[in-house]
C-alpha cells in the first residue's frame, strides 16, 4: 500500500533576502521544515500532493 | 603455515562472516535505534521508521518490538492485507550491481507460512521459485531470493520481509497473533546467500546517519552573533546525508529559520541585536534525509 504522508499544513519560508528557503509544514503531526529539493522525501510527498490538487503551499509571511 | 592452512583458515573466517563489506543492507542486525527504545511492543503506523533503515508497511495493525538484534512484529487484528518491513537501498549504492544477479538472505521465525521476502525495483519483481517461504512452524528458518536487478532501474531497489505477496497476487490473509521475527538481514552479489558480517556498532550507526539522527538529551548547540541583526546556530551533520534532510529542531527561545540546510551541514538563524543578553540553543533536533 502507498504510504500517503499526512500533510495538514504547508507555507514557505523566505530568507532574509526574501527569497524561499524551505518549507514549513505539518507532517503527520509534527512540524517539519523542509528544503526545497526533489530528491528530499517530504518535499517529494509535497510535490507529489500539490500536484493531486490535495495540498496548498501557503506564500512567506 | 602451508597453504592449506591458509586455506583452512581463509574458509573458516567466511563461515563466521568476518569477511566484510558485501552486504548492502545497512542495520541488518537491528542494533541501531536513534529513533527510541522498541524493547517492548509497540503500536506501527504506515510508513513510519522504528529501528534506523526499516520502514513499516501496515495494512493490518500490528506491534513491532526490538528483541536483540531481531525485530519482532505481531499483527493485532485479523485481516487481508501487508504487514512488513522493507529498506530501500538508495541509486548511489544499487547503481554498481544494475544488471547482475544478487541474493538477499535473512533468519526468520514465523508461525505463520505467509512470511516471505518480496522485491520492489521500480515494479514488482516476480521472484518465483527463487524466493523462500517460512514455513510457519515457528522454527528459526533462513530464507533467501536470488534476482536480477534491473539494469534499467531508475529509483531505489527495495526490500521486503513479512506477510505480503507480490503486489499481483493481491494482499495474504493475516490472523491477529501471526508473527515474524527478523534478523541477520543481508543483500549482497551472487547467487549464493553467505553468513551475515557483523560489523562494529560505530560503523553501522555512521550508515544509518546518513539518512537520519537525532540529539541525545545532553548535546545542543549554541547560537552565534553572525551579523548585528542576527544570530546563527550550526552543525556539521556527523556524515555526509544522502541529502538536504527535513529537520524537526526546538530552541530554547526565538523564533529560528533553518536557511540554506545542505546534505553537509544544518543551519538556523533568529532575529537577535549585540544587546540581547539571552541564550540560544537548540534543545533537540532531528534531522532526515531517509528515502
């Protein structure tokens, strides 16, 4: 069976130059900063929901 | 010493698998456990790692318990459905071996004859008669499959141990108090399964740090004054991960931003002046770079 991560909540982080560094979400429960790199397996679960229409990514504060 | 000797000797030493550095599975003898102590049952979730490298796969409810160098799982409910441990072995080490024959061997004791080995590399490898079943008695029994891997493999190459059959013929039947005890987990090159190598614990824990760690409770890291409007805290990782890893890290103030973490190193920073006379460090961490 496919291990779906449970991904509640999603925002990018920006750097102090403003430019998006990670992510932070909430991964079956736990608050998780993420990078923004294919291979990294949260952020692949991200990609791989954002594309199912089943998860947002929030904008940086 | 005549060469017979030697021989002799030669062959004893691969018999009592002091010959080392042929297994691909990183913490086949479960010694390894970052994440916690599993020394009593405990309840699994899918998809969530125990004991460093092993990943769970539930779709019957089950408990996991560290037992000694062997982990030990227990489906709790009565249905059809997987109920394994598997490890993915990662390109960078699978890469070399695409196209050759490989075996992967374990000790098992089940009393279920559901308890088998299954191989995922990119589709589901139909291992034939080449793949061992336990036979359920409840003995300790050493089973094995021989496979190619593909030579046109483009992710990980993965393995599998519990009840579970290949993905075509659908999910086994699991009765609540089936078991399966692992240990001794070994994939190596060849057709021929060979005794497990124990390797030293500092080795196998710096294998399984490169796709996760976590803090003990006595080890933190203090903030920095990096610029006038900033602290930093940062951390070599103790090896190099496989990549840049998701990190869960509490502080103990401020409001931290991990900035431009790498498979190398972790890095954080929180808006703090020269005059802020406060203390900052991490109070745990954990880092992840797993696949």
């Amino acid at each position: 069976m496919d291990y779906n991560m449970n991904i509640t909540t999603a925002q990018y982080q920006a750097d102090m130059d403003g430019n998006n560094s990670n992510i932070q979400a909430t991964v079956d429960g736990q608050e998780v900063h993420i990078p923004l790199d294919p291979a990294n397996r949260h952020y692949a679960e991200i990609l791989k929901q954002v594309e199912a229409g089943t998860l947002t990514v929030a904008d940086a504060d | 010493m005549t060469k017979a000797r030697q021989l002799a000797d030669l062959g004893n030493a691969y018999d009592d698998g002091a010959i080392t550095g042929s297994n691909m599975i990183i913490n086949g003898n479960f010694s390894v456990s970052q994440r916690g102590v599993y020394t009593s049952a405990s309840s699994v979730s899918n998809g969530f790692y125990y004991l460093d490298r092993w990943q769970l796969e539930v779709g019957v409810a089950g408990t996991l318990q560290d037992t000694g160098y062997k982990v030990k799982v227990v489906a709790t409910s009565t249905a059809n459905g997987v109920l394994a441990i598997k490890q993915s072995i990662e390109d960078k080490n699978i890469h070399p071996h695409k196209g050759k024959v490989v075996t992967v061997s374990c000790k098992v004791t089940s009393n279920s004859s559901n308890a088998r080995i299954v191989i995922y590399a990119d589709n589901w490898l139909d291992l034939g008669s080449q793949n061992d079943v336990h036979s359920g008695g409840g003995n300790e029994e050493t089973l094995s499959a021989t496979f190619t891997v593909p030579s046109n493999l483009s992710g990980f190459l993965q393995v599998r141990i519990g009840f579970e059959n290949a993905e075509s013929n659908g999910n086994p039947s699991v009765s609540a108090n089936d078991y399966f005890e692992v240990s001794e987990v070994k994939l190596e090159v060849g057709d021929t399964a060979t005794p497990f190598e124990h390797r030293s614990y500092g080795d196998e824990l710096a294998k399984c740090q490169r796709y996760y760690y976590q803090s003990t409770s006595a080890h933190i890291f203090y903030a920095c004054q990096y610029v006038a409007s900033h602290k930093f805290v940062q951390w070599p990782h103790p090896v190099q991960m496989r990549v840049a890893p998701s990190s869960v890290v509490t502080y103990s103030s401020g409001s931290f931003s991990p900035h431009l973490v790498d498979n190398q190193h972790f890095k954080a920073y929180v808006s703090s002046s020269y005059s802020d006379t406060a203390s900052y460090y991490t109070t745990s961490y954990k880092l992840d770079a797993e696949i």
